[in-house]
C-alpha cells in the first residue's frame, strides 16, 4: 500500500524514540532547548541583514518567538500518550524537581507534616471523643435530666425520686427514663477486697441503653408498682471485674460478695465487655422506686436521670412535655416542686459537658496550622515556579497546553503533599499518642481514642487539600507566563502575579497566625487568671487522704457513737506523726467531688414548725453541707469573718437517733460569706437559728454561730455556693476524708500518713493519700491543656509564618538588587533601604493583621466559653497577638533586609 | 469549533513540512523560512506550532532528526523525509487536493 501509513518498522522506530523521549526526556529537554536558541540566532541574523540594528533584531527574533497563535495552547504536548503516562512522566518530573531543590523540598515536607499531623491528631480525639456516636443502641435517643429553679438560681440540679416516678408514669415522649447514683464501694469476694466505683441504677437502666449481660440477668422492673417486687442485695457486675477477679467463672451466677465490710449482695448477671456507664462503673446495685413516695423522696434532688426519647420524638418536644409534667407537679406537691422544672440536654453532650467546646476549638486551631503549612508551601512553591520560569516558557514554547501545565504543578503539589501527609500521619500518630499521655484524664471517652480508619482519611483528606492548594498557587502565580520570559534574563524573570500571589498567601499566613495566635493568648490569659485565683485556701503544706472506712466497722447498736470515736482516735493518731501541725476531718475534700446539697429554712419561717419545712418554696432555702471537725478551718487556712469557729465542746453528749418524739438538742452552724450574702443580703446571720431537712436525727436546729470566707469548693473557675458547715461531734452521719498540714512538704509526709492509716486499720483504703496541690493542679488540667496545645499551635503558626515572611521579603531583596544598588549608588543611606525593604515586606504582613483581627474578634466570640475573668475583647490580648505577630515579622524581614543593605552598589551592578 | 480549525490548520502544516522535506533535509528554522518564501510570505509559521509538528511527524516515522552542521559550521538539527514519509506526502497530497476540489465544487456551484 502505498498510503501514508507508517510500516511496521517505522513505527517501531516511532516508538522507540517516543520511549526515548520518555526515559531521557531531560536529554530531549536539552536538546530542544539547543535547537531553540539556535533558531533565534538565525531569526536575529536574518533580521540583522534586512538592515536592523542588533538590539531591534533581536526583540523582533523573541517576539517572533513568543507570537504564538493562540490555538497551539491547545495543542497537546506531542510527547504524551495517554494520560496515565502523563502521570507517571508529571511524577518523574515532580521527582526530579524535588531533588533538584532539597532544601525547598525538605522544609516543605517538614511544614506540611506538622500542619498534617497536628490536624490528624486532634481529629483522632475529637472523632472519638466527641463525633462518634456512644456505643449503646440508638444512641441520639439517649438525653440527660435535669430539675432546675430560676428563683433559687439553680441551673442544673440532680433529681428527686418522685420527680423520677412521675416522669416513667406521666411522660408521653420519654420510653423510658432511669436514676443513677455512683459511689466507691468496698467489695470482699474470695478473701480479697478492693475498692470499686459501685452505681446504683434503676432496673431501667440497662435496657434503655440498649445493653446486654454476657451472663445471667439484670435487676427485676418496677413495673409501675406500688412496692417494688425485687430483692435490694443484687449485684451486677462488669465484664472486666468477672475476668480479671473472678476468672471468667461461668458459673458467676449465685455467688456472694461483701460490700463495704456489710451487706452480702448475690451476683446475678455480668455486662457485656467494655461497658463501664456511669463513670467507669465496675459494678451495679438496684436503685428502685416504686409508686408509693415519702415526702421527702420529693425532697431530695439526690440522682443522676436519663432517658430514651420514643422513636421520632425531637429533643424540644421532649422538653416541652417534660416541662408540662414539672408544671403539673409544682401544683401537686407545691411544698418540694414549687419553682422547680425539668429541662434535658443529649446525653452525648451531657456526658462531654464542657470538654466539647474545648476540643472543637482546638481542632479549628489545628486546622489553622495546616491551612498556614498549605500557604507557607504554597508561597515556596510560587517562589519556585518563579525560578522556573524559564524552564517553564521552554514548555510552553513547545506548545505544551495551559492545562497541562496546570496539571504538572499540581501533581507536583500532589506529590509534596502526598509526602507531607505520609509525614503528617506518623507526625499525627506520635502526637496522638503524646496528647493522650498530657491529656487530663478526666476527659470522657479518651479510652475509646484509636488511630483508626477514619482518622487516617482524615489525614487523606487534608492531604489532598493540601495538595490542591500548593498546586493551585504556583499555576495562578505564573498565569502570564509565556514564552516571551523564557530568553529573558534569568534573574529578571518573574512576573507580577507571581508576587503578588505571594503577597496574598503570606497575608493569609499572617491572618491565620492572627487568629490562632489571639485564640491561644486569650486562652493563656484565663489559665494565668484561674491559676493565680484565691480559692480561699491554702494547699501548699497540705496532705489530703480520702478516706474509705467500710461501714461494717461501726455495727449497730450505737454506730454514731462508734464512728465519732473512730474518728476521733484517727485523728489523734494521725496528728502525731512528726511534722503535722494540724489533722482535720471533713466530708468532701475541695474541687475533688460534688459537695452535698440539702434544704434548710429559717425556723421563724412561716409555715415551718420543728422539722415540718415552711409553707412557701421560697423560704425553703439550698446550700451546700459540710461536716468538719473543729480544725478544718484552720488546717485549710480558710480565715474567719465573723463569729467564731467551731471547738470540741460543740458535741452533743449522745448522737444516736432517738426516736421522733424525744426532741433533739439544738446545735450549732457555720456558714461561708456567700451564703450569708444570698440569705441575709442586709441583715446579720450570726445568732439566726436554722432547720436543716436531713439533720432532724442530730440537731433540733441550728444557731449561726460564725461566717467564713469563702472556698471554691466545686471547681476552680466557679465561684462559690452559699455553704453551710456542721460540726462533726453533732452530725456523724457519714465518714471523714482527712486533711493534714505540716512543716513538712507535703508529698513527703504522704508515705507515712499512709502508713499510719493502715497500721490504724487495715480495711481503710489509704489510696486516695494526695498533696492537695496535686488536686488543685488537676483540677487545672483542662485548662492548662488547652491553652497548651493552643499555645503551642500559635508557637508554630508564628514560626512558619516567620519563615513565609523571611522568603518573601529575601525574594524582594534578590530581585531589587540592581535597583538598591542604583540608590545606594546614588546616596541612600543603609537604614533608608533597610527601612525599604522592611516597609515593604510587611505590606502583606499588615494587610493580614487587618484582616486577621476581623476574624479573631469572631473566633474570640466563638471561644467563649473557654475564658475565664478575660472578655473575647480583651485589648491586651489582641494588641499583644498583632504586637507579637508583627515584631516575629520584623525579625524575619530585618535578616534579608540587612543583607540588602549591605549591597555594593558596584557589584549589583556589573551582575547583569 | 476552534478544536477542528486547529486540527485543519495542523493537517497542512504536516503536508507543508513533508512536501518541503521532500526537496532537500533542512533545520527548523529554514524550513520555516522556505515555506515563507514558497508561499510568497502568505505564510509564516510561528515556532510554537513548527516544533510540535516536527515532534509529532517524527514520532509518526515521517521524519528522520540528526544533528549536523551548517556551511557557516554551527550545529544545527536537520530533519530529513523517511520513506513511510514519502508515502505519506504521496496520500495526504491527493487528499489535500480531493479536498480542495470538493471545497471549489461547492464554492463555484453556490
């Protein structure tokens, strides 16, 4: 055939310099270069001999050159095949660009992995802490109950059991609805006892969950009867306790254990593994209620509830019917409801309670250090593209298509970022694992944190941004590229928009460092406030143990007699130990458990006679109790305001009950400022008599005998509730914890304190033997770990954006050589170019601060809740953020600006 | 639309090259001045599509590349026709003129 069809040779030969061309194609770039520049030289010849001067020859040659008709852009590059040959030759390229350029290349990767694996890591806790759903069925059904009362200023209080009985009977939305109570028991089972977190539930409980036992069965219903029909001594245990202390026994079922030294409870099931709600429970009791109510199971807002909503119920609608229920109750029972409603929250977010917000805002501020790791790269990546412009115009020249290009850089970005995020997730893996050994560990759910699938897709995912946005700014930086750069002189070649897109992305940079940079000042801000906040004692020199005495140690008859004495000797035995100053007893330990609350009312009160509370619910009051011994306040060093404090003659001669008719003597009472403030916003406590509702066994009532200052007793960052105090020698009702100052520092005392404690009693679990600073400082954690982390993210954030500011002004520098030498030739003094230079490497960085300060007033807002005693607004954090950010500026700019500075005139000017 | 204009335009190149190879070898930049001059200046070839061209064509096996030397004894890269090349000028030369034809019946006939 004589066609114009190639034969099997020629295409074989086609083929195999198409193949060369692939393999060598640096070769085949050389070779075409040479063959370009030879045709100029004859295009500038011809134009030479039709009779114009060398310099219009050549300009006439170059833009011969670069007059390339618009349609060879879509030519394809003829060296390509197909597109995955493409790919693999843009990668090649990428490769060989990268070891061409390993300083670039390193410190891109370097960026992008901290960006990356800051992000990855963050989202690992985030996702499991706060994104996934919790592991029990049908989970966004789940909420948390609450009982609050705007007249006494109560948000969020525990519920009462009645309130808790007529939500199961009345509520239409709710299916069902549980209590929950948690304690630390002392659990004895095949000679050994250990101390274990012990929840007491309503039979509800498990199957409004959703889970299972692996064996045997969960607690009888109460079933809307009257009297529940189950017996009280059942226990239920969880998987880990069945393994680890009774061998996975599959014959669990019927065996007893020996709770608190006391009671003997019948194990009749086991969770299924992993289960541990509320509060890593290892075991549950029955906590039941059935119709029939006391008064005062009305009274006492002691339980944690939750509830599944019926399928299809929205969480407002839930509230709304609740509420109605609360309303009905006021109503009914005006002594113990009035005022008081029902609100509900879903229980995934009950359980997170304030660690949500703080996680998110550390994941958007991990995000921001990736985003200023993209721009930094990306402005590095532009700086490049610059510098192979010509390199670049060679391809154009050779009719590769705007596309293509496009295509080459951002598979090159791909390729960076791909680096970067292999980086990112090992970087994200470490960090992880580092984060949850800083992290507090009060932090729910941090146990179910996993590098799993999910977080490496995120890693993908913010790898591929990242890849999009580092070859995406380099191809709009050099959009004007043409041919007509490529025989320019080199060191001139850049085009406009390249600067200027640079100028955009350190902006960016700058704005983004603003904002993290605001965000973690203002969060350093408020831990400095919240740690160097009075509490309103003092820790330093204390020793706290708290203390769990079975309860089998004080049999009945007289238990109250017998625990007063038991405490009494501990104490005494305690307080000789060398170094200790002072030994007190106290019902809770400060910032380490929620203080009981009661009610109590004047006695004057109308309505109120003995132990019957006032008629009005706004006379029946709430405070916080606590018991103490006479040394509390001081051995805490919680100063007195006014009164007096407690002695050792406020003891009642015979503390245990009598029966209701014999009356009580009356006793004594001390209460904090904030109390006295709430009650007696005018007049004088001291001397007042009060009833407290779950005292009637010890004191007839109470007289107001002193006012202390007041101790932030809940948490740091709250302040305190009003308080009222008891004397132990007239309420020992329930067991002491210890506090002991010494002389001595206090975790020096802690061996022998324990020591003590055991060589006293051999049952007492000394392991809550802790310096009371450590409670105070982990009562920090959170706080100090967020404004940490923020802390550090800004830290990187400055550096990076440092470095972008140091390239982009060094960029300045290298290309205004020639023009500072002119200047400085023509009498510009160093400081004036240095000043130059600076003013104009900082155009972008004042641009981001601008822009940047917008956004931080917004993300300011966003953290709010996060302060503490700082307002979003706060001046000094955002002029010290800007003030930081742009003196970090400086510094980067000053070090090439100095260099350019230095410029000999004469020198600048003989490079070209 | 642009797409097949270029397409057009890049089918003549080709047969331009060809048809000028066919004479003697030549570098890039005398072939782009012979099929200026060829063509009384109508045409001028811009070097962002000769190039190409002359890639693709030796690609095909139409074209044969070499480095040699000029009579002013500077290097330069001559390409020289091949015989598939041949062939194929031979093809696309009745094409182009089949077409040409067709275009002019249909010119003339309007």
């Amino acid at each position: 055939m004589l066609d114009g069809r190639p034969t099997l040779g020629d295409r074989l030969r086609g083929a195999r310099r198409r193949l060369r061309a692939i393999l060598f194609r640096r070769a085949a770039d050389r070779d075409m270069s040479r063959e370009l520049a030879f045709h100029l030289e004859m295009e500038t010849e011809h134009n030479i001999r039709s009779g114009m001067e060398p310099g219009a020859a050549r300009r006439a040659a170059l833009l011969a050159f670069g007059g390339i008709s618009r349609f060879t852009e879509d030519v394809r590059d003829v060296r390509n095949v197909d597109w995955l040959e493409d790919l693999r030759q843009d990668l090649r390229q990428a490769i060989r660009a990268f070891r061409r350029a390993p300083a670039f290349t390193l410190a891109a990767i370097a960026a992008l992995s901290l960006g990356i694996g800051a992000n990855t890591a963050v989202f690992a806790v985030v996702h499991a802490v706060v994104l996934a759903p919790l592991p029990y069925s049908e989970p966004e059904r789940l909420v948390r109950l609450w009982e609050s009362n705007a007249g006494q200023r109560i948000e969020r209080s525990t519920v009462s059991p009645g309130t808790f009985v007529d939500l199961r009977e009345r509520s239409r939305t709710l299916e069902s609805v549980a209590l929950l109570g948690w304690r630390t028991m002392l659990l004895s089972a095949g000679g050994e006892s250990w101390e274990v977190g012990a929840a007491a539930v309503s039979p509800a409980f498990f199957d409004l969950l959703g889970v299972r036992t692996v064996v045997g069965t969960t607690f009888e219903p109460e079933d809307g009867k009257a009297k529940w029909a189950g017996t009280f001594d059942e226990v239920v245990i969880s998987h880990r306790v069945w393994r680890e202390r009774f061998g996975s026994d599959p014959g669990i079922v019927g065996r007893t254990v020996l709770m608190d030294y006391q009671w003997t409870y019948t194990i009749i099931g086991v969770m299924q593994p992993a289960f541990a709600f509320p509060d890593n429970a290892e075991i549950w009791v029955p906590l039941v209620y059935g119709r029939a109510l006391s008064p005062n199971e009305r009274q006492y807002r002691y339980y944690d509830a939750i509830g599944r909503m019926r399928p299809g119920v929205t969480l407002a609608q839930a509230t709304q019917d609740a509420a109605t229920i609360a309303s009905r109750l006021e109503a009914e029972h005006p002594a113990s409801n009035a005022g008081w409603t029902l609100h509900m929250a879903p229980l995934d977010r009950a359980i997170l309670g304030n660690t949500r917000p703080a996680l998110l805002v550390l994941l958007g501020l991990a995000g921001c250090v990736m985003l200023i790791a993209c721009g930094n790269v990306a402005t590095l990546a532009v700086a490049r593209a610059t510098a192979r412009q010509h390199e670049t115009a060679v391809r154009v020249a050779l009719g590769a298509g705007r596309r293509r290009l496009l295509r080459q850089w951002t598979t090159e970005g791909l390729a960076l970022a791909a680096l970067g995020g292999a980086g990112g997730v090992a970087v994200g893996y470490w960090s992880a694992e580092l984060l949850l050994a800083i992290a507090p560990t009060d932090i729910p759910r941090l146990d179910e944190v996993a590098f799993d699938g999910t977080v490496v897709l995120s890693a993908l995912l913010a790898t591929g941004v990242a890849g999009v946005l580092v070859g995406l700014a380099p191809a709009l930086g050099a959009r004007d590229t043409t041919a007509l750069h490529a025989m320019r002189s080199r060191t001139d070649a850049t085009s406009l928009a390249a600067s200027r897109t640079r100028e955009w992305l350190v902006g960016a940079q700058v704005a983004l460092t603003l904002v993290l940079t605001v965000a973690s000042v203002l969060l350093l801000r408020s831990f400095e406030r919240l740690r160097t906040t009075d509490l309103g004692f003092r820790s330093e020199g204390v020793l706290s143990a708290e203390l769990k005495v079975p309860g089998g140690r004080f049999p009945a008859p007289n238990r109250w007699t017998k625990r007063l004495d038991y405490f009494d000797r501990l104490i005494a035995d305690v307080g000789r130990l060398p170094g200790v100053r002072s030994v007190a007893g106290t019902t809770t330990i400060p910032l380490t458990a929620d203080v009981g609350s009661g009610s109590l009312w004047r006695t004057d009160a109308p309505g109120a006679k003995g132990q019957q509370p006032p008629t009005s619910a706004a006379d029946q009051w709430r405070a916080a109790i606590q018991v103490v011994t006479p040394a509390y306040f001081e051995t805490m060093a919680i100063p007195l305001a006014r009164g007096r404090g407690f002695d050792p003659a406020d003891r009642f001669a015979n503390v245990e009950p009598t029966d209701d008719e014999r009356p009580r003597p009356p006793g004594v009472a001390i209460i904090n400022e904030a109390m006295a403030r709430r009650f007696w916003p005018n007049g004088d406590p001291l001397g007042t008599t009060v009833s407290l509702l779950d005292d009637r066994s010890f004191a007839s009532y109470r007289t107001i005998v002193g006012v202390v200052r007041d101790v932030r007793a809940a948490s740091v960052n709250e302040t305190a509730e009003p308080t009222i105090y008891l004397p132990f020698g007239q309420h020992p009702g329930r067991g002491l914890s210890l506090v002991v100052r010494s002389s001595l520092p206090a975790a020096q005392l802690v061996s022998s304190v324990r020591d003590r404690l055991r060589a006293f009693d051999a049952a007492i679990s000394g392991s809550g033997v802790t310096p009371l600073n450590a409670i105070v400082g982990r009562a920090l954690a959170k706080p100090r770990f967020t404004a940490a982390l923020a802390g550090s993210f800004a830290t990187l954030a400055l550096v990076i954006a440092g470095i972008g500011v140091f390239g982009i002004v060094g960029f300045l520098v290298a290309r205004r050589t020639r023009e500072i030498g002119i200047r400085v030739a023509l009498g510009a003094r160093p400081s004036s170019v240095l000043w130059l230079v600076i003013r104009e490497g900082l155009r972008p960085v004042l641009l981001g601060v601008a822009v940047g300060g917008i956004a931080a007033v917004g993300t300011a807002f966003a953290i709010r809740a996060l302060l503490y005693d700082v307002a979003p607004l706060d001046p000094a954090s955002f002029i010290g953020a800007a003030a930081l950010l742009v003196a970090t500026s400086v510094l980067a700019a000053a070090l090439p600006a100095k260099r350019a500075a230095g410029v000999d005139p004469l020198e600048s000017l003989r490079r070209d | 639309m642009a797409r097949e204009q270029s397409d057009l335009l890049r089918g003549t190149l080709d047969l331009l090259i060809l048809r000028t190879l066919s004479a003697s070898p030549l570098h890039g930049w005398a072939l782009s001045q012979s099929i200026q001059q060829q063509s009384e200046n109508l045409l001028r070839v811009g070097q962002g599509s000769l190039y190409p061209a002359l890639q693709r064509l030796e690609q095909q096996g139409w074209i044969e590349s070499e480095w040699r030397t000029t009579d002013q004894n500077r290097p330069a890269k001559y390409y020289t026709l091949t015989a598939s090349g041949r062939r194929a000028l031979t093809t696309e030369t009745k094409n182009w003129r089949q077409y040409v034809r067709a275009v002019d019946l249909i010119l003339e006939g309007a």
